[in-house]
C-alpha cells in the first residue's frame, strides 16, 4: 500500500545474506526507492523486473488478458476445470519468466533470450493441455510419447519457476518427493514402496486433478484470484493509510502509543495482505520511526512491528489466501474457517498488546500529543466509505454467499467507490482518484501478485501428487507418531518443530501448503480436530518468518530500525509468544475455534484466555505496577498457563493466583507512592 514517506526515518540494505552482517550495513535514508529495494531484498514476490518501453507493453497486454480471461471463466462457469486450471498456470509461467529475473543479481531492467524461450515453453505445455483437453480425455490415460515429453519439459520448467519466485524450500521438498517416487524400493522401513516409471510418475503429476491441477490450483484459478484482485483494488481506494489514521486517531494518544498503533494497523491491514514482509515495511516505515522517536529501543521497535504484521497472516478473513486452501482441503465452507480463526488471531493481537502498554509503563512513556494525532470522528465521517467494499465482502460471507460470489461483490463495491469518487472530484474540479490508468495498474498488479501463489499451489500439488501415488502421507504420520509414542503433547511438539523449519523463508501460502501436506496429517490421525490440526500447522508456519535464523519479517523490521537482526528476531519472539502457545490451545480445546460449543462457553474461553496472556505477557516483561521480582515472574507465567489450559480448576486457580499478584502490585505501588509524599 502506498505510504507517504518523504519524512520517514526508512534504511537502505545492502546485498548480505548473513543476519547479522546485513544489519551492520544499514545507512539512513528518506528515499521510496530504497524501500522498494528494502522488499526486493527481502521478499522475493516483490523482487520483479520493471520493464521500459515496449516490454511494459507486452507485459501488461499480458497481464490484462489473464485477468480478462479469469474473470470471464467466473462468471460465466464455461471453462471447464482442468481446461481453466491448465491456461491459469500457462499465464502464470508466461509472465513468471517475464517479470522475474533468474537470480536476484541480475539486472531487472532487461529480458534475456532464454527467459522469453522459457516463458513461452512453459506457457504452451500448460496450453497443450488446454488445446488438446478432448483428445487426451478420449485417450483415457493411454498417454503417447509426446504427452510425456510434454509434462516432463512443463514439470522442470515449473520447478525453475518456483526456485525464482517462491524460493527453494519447496522447491527441494517438491523435488525430494519427486525422487522418493522412483526411488521406493531402495529405503529402508516405511518408506519403502515398489516405485514407479518416469511414464506413470509424470503423467499423473501433469495430466492428473490429484497433481498439479489438484485442489490447491483449482482453489488458486477460481476464488484466490478474486480476492487477490480485490486487494490490488483496495490498496487503490487508499485505505492503507486510512488504517493507519483511524488506529492513530484511537490509540495514538495512549501509552506508548505508536507501538500500540503498529499492533492495531498490522492487524487491520492482514485482514487483506498477504505478506509478513509486505506488512512490516508497509506500516513500518511509518511506526517504527515514531516508536524509536518515543523512546522505544530499536530492537523492540522493528521486533512489535514484525510480530504483529506476522499476525496479519492469520487474521480473517483473507489470511495470505491459506483460508480458502484450507477450506478447499478440509472439504468446509469457507465462512467455517475464517470464523474458526478470529478468536485465536484476537488473543494472538491482545498478547502483543499487552507486551507493548506493559514495556511502555516500565519505561514511563507517553502517547503523542493530540495535535500529532487526528481526530476519529471527523475522520470516520470523512473517509469512513473506504471501509465499505470489505464490509460487503464480510456481509456476504456471513450471508451464506460463496466465497466466490463474495469476492466478486467486493470487487464490484471497489471499483464502484472509485468511479464515485472520481465523479467526485471531477465535479470538484480535481483530478480524478480513479481512471483508466489506475484499473491497468491494477490489473497488472493483480496478475503479478497471483504468480507466486499460483506456483506454490502447483508445486503442493506435486507433493499431494506423489502422497496419493505412493500412500506416503499414512507412513509420514505413522512415523511421526512412531517417533513421539503415541504421546499427544509430544507429537504436537515435534510438529510445532517441523512446521517452523519447512515454513523458514517461505510465503504465506507456500507455507501452509507445505505444512498441512506433511504434518497436519499425523495430527488428525491422533484424532485431532482436522481443522485444528490444520491451523496447528499453519500458526507455526506462520511464526517461521519472526523465528531466527530466516526470521524474514524481523529481519525487514530491523532494517528499518538500524536494530540487530537477530536480537529483534529474539525480541519479536518474545513479543509473539501466544503464537506458540494458542495453538495448543485449541488443539485441546477446540471450542475456541468455535467448534461444537455455544456462546457461554466461547465468552468464558474468551475471557480466561485473555488473562492468561496478560500473566504470561506479565512474566516476560516483568512489570505490571512495578518491577516483578523473580518469584512473581515465575507465578505470572505459571498462572497464566494455568488460565490458557482448558479446564474449570486451572481456570479457578490461574485466576485467583493472578489476582493477588495484580493487587499485591498495585497495593505495593500505593504504598511507595505515600512513601514519595
């Protein structure tokens, strides 16, 4: 989203990939470019080439026919679905080879030879399919010699997209997957299996619905595609910086202010992102510099920034498009999974806030004046409509609409606000807000943004691929759960450990594809909930991007701050530690993912849990009123666990225990300040 940064306090990183080196290589700034260099860094969906001249052309006639072309397959239902999945992922490839350069080195203002070769290759051996769909469905799998050659050169071109624009870990777990097909009958124990031909192999991964064309491509051709467009038009209305306004307008003032405004914004804002980096250089470059300014240290600065934009992927309803993946995995109405992840996203945002009010009486800072801060009501009744084409897409999900239908609506509602608006100014006698220009922008931004997620649906579809050839998802979570004895709580430790390491470094949606595929299967097969299971996955995937060493959103924080990389890692997973916590919580509780339970008991999990945050988030601060001492920190933290667990005595127990520490404080913080009179 477009910031105004002319007066920001933003850093220029140079090209080191060790954590600490690249933070002592920080130099101030006040330049957008270097922001825009600060995400090529960082976040490789943003690393893009910029075309001049006629190859801008070429691209964005590309880019608006895939939109054209997707657009006019939802709404009229006529494409069918491999047919639509297949020239999906040809504009994907096409324009992946295009707009992305082979390494980061490379200059992005050129088009090498190969890349436009590799482009069209990889286009047309998704068009094969496309063109000759009647042919191969009449052939009934009798594949010939060139429908192998075919899927093969589509597979290896595929893979070489995924290592340029997704990144390699799954990149290598894909291909690990791929030689754990042929190689079956040379491992040992349970991963053995009597292996298959390089014929049935690419076969079923290129021409198979239960390979790449699976699930996750269809989910990404149809409603994943809408959203994303939505977004692109959204971020147009501007309501990026209206988030940041209406959170200045509210917590502005209050203690510590621009920490608090960061937590709220990067929760307002992952409500339609779909990046933790994005996130935290978004709304980073505007609060990180306020919260030093106020007397925050650098460290924990960049480090509440990271953790809370991190936050922004599991706050509903978009996710980083891994809700409609989930629901599409799961076999559930979308609308299920993204009311089942409110209450976990609320706790994870209340534990961060907590964190940050408590730092900021420790330090004794104050809120910015309220000439710094604008005013909510005028504000609200001023730019209050931006907020109209996401609550429309809430009301028709909530209406039992389709994700779809929903998506759609709220495209419409966007591209409606910025005609009025338009109108708006035009009788005004200003320039229009919204024109011609603005809807090609828009269109390229969408078909841009769709490509990484489209690839790393394509290559969970290889990993879903060869489980369903090959029977290894049964054996994954049978050695899984060999490993941990059956043990619940050790299982889960072991899959927390796994879903952190497969989500280091990877996007979003990679990163609950990967996650999900591997590990929430050993979960269910324990009887867990499968959407809690699967949510299991997702939250420690998530968390990779602020857990050293990748730590790929601490890292972006800590840019900006001038901050050691990996003491903000630290100190960001320090700050986020309900995210390690909550999803236990509703693996044993699964109410608070509102399943199978009523109101009462969702309000009672609501209120426990919130004060079991407050203990923990207590105990790693150490300070409530005053300074803990080591003994209160311990029964803080124990208290709040407590309180987190869900059961009637620990609740009693955590709650009581809490309570006298809180008035012992406050009864202590009294007596000093008699004692000061």
């Amino acid at each position: 989203m477009k910031k105004e940064i002319d007066t920001m306090d933003v850093v220029k990183v140079k090209k080191h990939h060790d954590m600490e080196e690249l933070g002592d290589t920080l130099t101030p700034t006040t330049n957008e470019e270097d922001i825009k260099e600060l995400m090529k860094q960082l976040d490789r969906e943003s690393a893009y080439r910029e075309h001049t001249c006629w190859r801008q052309y070429i691209t964005v006639v590309i880019s608006i026919a895939f939109c054209i072309f997707q657009l006019y397959a939802t709404l009229t239902g006529s494409v069918t679905a491999q047919i639509l999945r297949a020239t999906h992922l040809a504009f994907v490839q096409l324009l992946g080879f295009l707009l992305f350069p082979a390494t980061k080195k490379m200059p992005r203002n050129t088009l090498p030879w190969y890349d436009v070769l590799l482009g069209l290759a990889g286009a047309a051996a998704w068009m094969y399919i496309s063109l000759n769909f009647d042919s191969l469905a009449r052939r009934a799998g009798m594949y010939t010699p060139v429908d192998i050659a075919v899927g093969a050169a589509g597979i290896l071109i595929l893979l070489e997209s995924c290592r340029r624009i997704v990144g390699l870990p799954i990149l290598i777990i894909a291909s690990a997957f791929i030689i754990y097909a042929f190689a079956g009958p040379y491992l040992p124990g349970f991963l053995n299996h009597r292996g298959y031909s390089f014929e049935r192999v690419v076969s079923h991964l290129f021409y198979n619905t239960e390979g790449i064309m699976g699930t996750p491509l269809g989910a990404c051709a149809t409603f994943i595609f809408l959203f994303i467009l939505f977004g692109a038009l959204l971020e147009k209305t501007g309501i990026g910086q209206f988030f940041i306004d209406i959170c200045n307008a509210i917590a502005g003032g209050a203690s510590g202010g621009p920490a608090k405004v960061a937590v709220l914004t990067s929760a307002l804002e992952g409500t339609v992102s779909g990046s933790s980096v994005s996130n935290t250089v978004g709304s980073g470059s505007f609060t990180i510099p306020m919260m030093k300014k106020l007397g925050y240290k650098p460290e924990f600065a960049a480090a509440v920034e990271a953790a809370a934009s991190t936050g922004g992927q599991i706050m509903p309803p978009i996710m980083g498009a891994a809700a409609f993946l989930m629901a599409e995995s799961l076999g559930i109405p979308y609308l299920t999974v993204a009311k089942a992840a409110i209450i976990p996203a609320l706790l994870y945002f209340a534990g961060i806030f907590i964190t940050v009010h408590l730092e900021a009486k420790k330090l004794g800072l104050k809120g910015m004046s309220k000439e710094e801060l604008p005013r909510f009501l005028p504000l609200l009744l001023k730019k209050g409509y931006l907020i109209l084409p996401l609550g429309a897409i809430i009301f028709f999900l909530v209406s039992g609409k389709t994700a779809t239908y929903s998506a759609l609506m709220g495209i419409v509602f966007s591209a409606g606000l910025g005609i009025v608006t338009s109108i708006v100014d035009i009788l005004q006698g200003n320039k229009a807000r919204f024109d011609v220009k603005d809807i090609v922008e828009t269109l390229t931004i969408a078909a841009r943004n769709i490509i990484s997620v489209a690839i790393a649906c394509g290559m969970a579809g290889i990993i879903i691929g060869v489980v369903t050839l090959t029977g290894l998802g049964l054996k994954l979570g049978a050695g899984l759960i060999s490993i941990s004895g059956g043990i619940k709580i050790v299982t889960l430790f072991f899959t927390m450990l796994s879903s952190i390491i497969l989500g280091m470094g990877a996007p979003t949606t990679a990163n609950y594809l990967i996650t999900s595929t591997i590990t929430a299967g050993a979960l269910i097969m324990l009887g867990i909930e499968p959407l809690a299971a699967h949510m299991f996955a997702f939250y420690f995937g998530i968390i990779a991007d602020i857990t050293p060493p990748v730590a790929l959103a601490a890292i972006a924080g800590s840019a900006i701050a001038k901050s050691k990389p990996i003491k903000t890692a630290l100190e960001a997973t320090k700050i986020a530690i309900g995210a390690f916590i909550i999803p236990y919580m509703f693996v044993y509780n699964p109410a608070m993912l509102l399943i199978n339970t009523n109101a009462y008991e969702v309000v009672i999990i609501i209120i426990t849990a919130l004060i079991g945050m407050f203990g923990i988030s207590a105990a790693l601060e150490g300070y409530v009123f005053r300074k803990t001492h080591v003994i209160e920190r311990i029964l803080f933290g124990a208290a709040g666990l407590l309180l987190i667990f869900p059961e009637t005595t620990t609740d009693i127990i955590g709650l009581v225990v809490i309570t006298v520490l809180v008035a012992f404080q406050f009864m202590q913080k009294l007596k000093h300040q008699r004692a000061a009179v």
